[in-house]
C-alpha cells in the first residue's frame, strides 16, 4: 500500500477550490505521473442499509454514473430492513458486475455490518458511505486523486445538503475541552482532519484491517470519531479533499416524513444512549494519560445536559436511560477498555502530548444549542 502507517506532514495546505462553489463539473485537466496507476486502483464502497428505501435508488445511482465507475466495487450490507430495500438493491445491482448486496439475518448494527461487508472487499480503498448520501460525478475521482496527492491514510469529501448547495459538513477539525468534536467550518482547502465526516469515510483497506476495523461494541454513533483517532495514534493522516463533493440527507430519525428537507429535530432514548456512552468509551479507550482528565469534565457536562433535557421535556426515563444507564454500561466494559488500550500499545506512535494539536476553542454543544435555536428542541421517542 501507498499509505503506510508511518506518514509525514508535508503538503496539508495546498488551496483547493472555494467552499461549496459552482463549477463546470469537469475534472482539471492536469495529470499527475500516477494516472496510469489510479486506474487500477479499486474503491469498495460499502452501504450499510437499513429501511432505506426512500433513499438508496439515489445513492446507489450516483455511484454508477461516477466518472471512474469501472474502479468501482459497491457492496450493499442490508440489515434485515423491513421495507424491501434489500430487495430493491438487489434489483439496482444485479446487472452492474462489481456490485453485491450482503444480505444480514438481522439488524447488526452499523459497526458489525460494516465489518462483514469490509471483510467481502477488494478494493485499495474502502469508502464507508451512508445510503442517505448522492455524490457528484466526478467525486470519487478526485478524492482518490486528492488521497494519493497528499499521502492521507484516510480522508472525506467535502459534505453539502441533500438540496442545496450549502456546506453540511468539512469534517471535524479537533475535539473540545469536553471531549466532544469540535466541528470543521473551512471548506476552501485541503487540511489536516481529526475526524473524518461519518456519512462517508474514505480509508486505505490495509490500514482498516491492521486497525481491527470498528469496534463492534459501539454498535453505532461516535464509529468515526474512534476509528479515525486510532489512524492518527498510529501515524497515519486524515484529510478534507475539498474538490470532491457529496450531498448527505441526515440522520434517519431527523424528519419523521422522509422529505429531503429537515422539519424538526428528533431523537430517541437509545440514540442518545449510544451517542453519551460512546464518546466517553472512545475517550477511555484512546487516551493515554493526560487526556484522561477530560472524562470527568464529559461526565459533568453531560449530567447537567442530562438534567436540564429532563426538566425540558419531562420526561425522567430519558435521565435514566440516555445518561445514568450509559455511564453505568462504561462500568461494565471495563475489560473491553482495558484490552483496547493494551492492543493500541502495539500501534501507538503519537501520545496524548502530540494529540493537543487537535485541542480546539471551539465547542461541540454550541453547534447543538444553534440546533436547537433554529428547529426547537428535539422529540424524544421512548425507545
């Protein structure tokens, strides 16, 4: 593989094109010596899927019509959806050759289903996409371009609304002194990235493996925040490749309609369960020493967080189950954190010091609290 573990930092602020511009959709003309190489360079993208009907004949489209879609391997892992949208990727794949739908037993969760679909791939590079998302034509072949140009281990597109043209996402740029990511705002260039856009996480395959993968025990939320921590532990690199371009929906549960625009904010007592306890198992797992002090700050914040989404909604179950029972089920993987961090002492070329550099002024919950502002608080369902 191009992109060893062990990587240097040179080449991160190359310009790149305006954030969220117009353009004339053509690829720039200019070829690296590497063109004869790209072409045989294979991307699996894999689609965890479930009950995505309203979304993935768009996704799954857009990946056909990509300008290098003959480097394209496509590999729908359904999870038993209810609502035949197995079925219907079967139908969208079954003439393309290097497409495949995975079909799960049961719903097994994003960590695990992606996983099993890695393990069928046979790409270079693995593209973990959600099936909410469409990419612009030429998106993947300019984010391979853009990887092999800066020797990334990893890296995402530049993420706009499903609709318009406004940025969703440019990555995340560090983590807060909470211990939350600190989100990305500057989407004009190509930069450094400590957390790659969960919706579509380009990665080397090689580095995927030797890094275990997802941690299964997640299950789902704060996947990319853990796995792209472990990449920079390691020595690799993560970048924005700003030219590349892809329009991301949503969290399924935001608007209850299925439209393309977002009506309201909603949440569930088992969504913020695994969002809380799986930013402190990320940080309990990954920090060496120092970085350990901002699990009881987490902690803090999330039981004043816990309180006061009580007294708002009313609702004393959601205390309980989104917050003490996510604590409580830290207490429980005690064992799992600790195997973690002995494996990650086989791996580890950066400790806690070197990670400063992603410390930001930034805060996570004042992004949420601009949320909340615009659409009001968020509908928690009881489940």
């Amino acid at each position: 593989m191009n992109a060893s573990l062990l990587q240097d930092e040179s080449g991160l602020e190359t310009a790149q094109s305006q954030a969220a511009p117009a353009r004339n959709g053509q690829v720039r003309a200019e070829r690296s010596n590497a063109a004869q190489t790209q072409v045989a360079t294979l991307i699996s993208v894999l689609v965890n899927n479930y009950n995505g009907a309203a979304w993935l004949e768009r996704c799954l489209t857009s990946l056909r019509a990509q300008s290098i879609s003959e480097q394209i391997e496509v590999i729908v892992a359904d999870n038993a959806s209810p609502d035949g949208s197995g079925a219907l990727a079967t139908a969208l794949l079954k003439d393309w050759p290097n497409g495949r739908v995975l079909q799960n037993a049961a719903d097994l969760g994003y960590c695990e289903s992606n996983n099993r679909a890695a393990k069928l791939a046979k790409g270079r590079y693995l593209l973990v996409l959600n099936n909410d998302t469409w990419l612009e034509p030429d998106c993947l072949e300019r984010l391979l371009a853009e990887v092999e140009e800066a020797g990334a281990v990893a890296a995402t597109p530049l993420v706009l609304d499903y609709v318009e043209e406004r940025i969703h996402s440019a990555g995340e740029a560090g983590f807060d002194v909470f211990g939350f990511l600190s989100h990305e705002a500057d989407g004009s260039r190509r930069r450094e990235l400590f957390v790659a856009t969960g919706c579509s996480v380009m990665i080397d395959a090689e580095v995927f493996r030797r890094l275990g993968g997802f941690d299964t025990r997640l299950v789902m939320y704060a996947d990319e925040y853990d796995l792209c921590w472990r990449v920079w532990l390691a020595g690799g690199k993560i970048i924005l490749a700003p030219s590349a371009r892809l329009h991301h929906r949503g969290a399924a549960g935001v608007n209850p309609r299925g439209t393309e625009q977002v009506i309201e904010l909603r949440t569930s007592d088992s969504k913020r369960f695994y969002a809380n306890r799986n930013n402190l198992l990320v940080l309990l797992k990954n920090s060496q020493h120092l970085l350990l002090v901002l699990v009881p700050l987490q902690i803090l914040l999330l039981t004043v967080e816990a309180l006061a989404m009580s007294v708002l909604t009313r609702r004393w179950s959601h205390l309980r189950r989104a917050y003490f029972d996510a604590l409580w089920d830290c207490w429980q993987l005690r064992g799992h954190i600790r195997t973690e961090r002995r494996r990650l002492r086989a791996l580890r070329q950066h400790g806690d010091f070197w990670m400063l550099r992603f410390l930001r002024g930034r805060l996570n919950r004042w992004g949420e609290l601009q949320r909340f502002l615009r659409f009001g608080l968020p509908k928690v369902d009881p489940k």
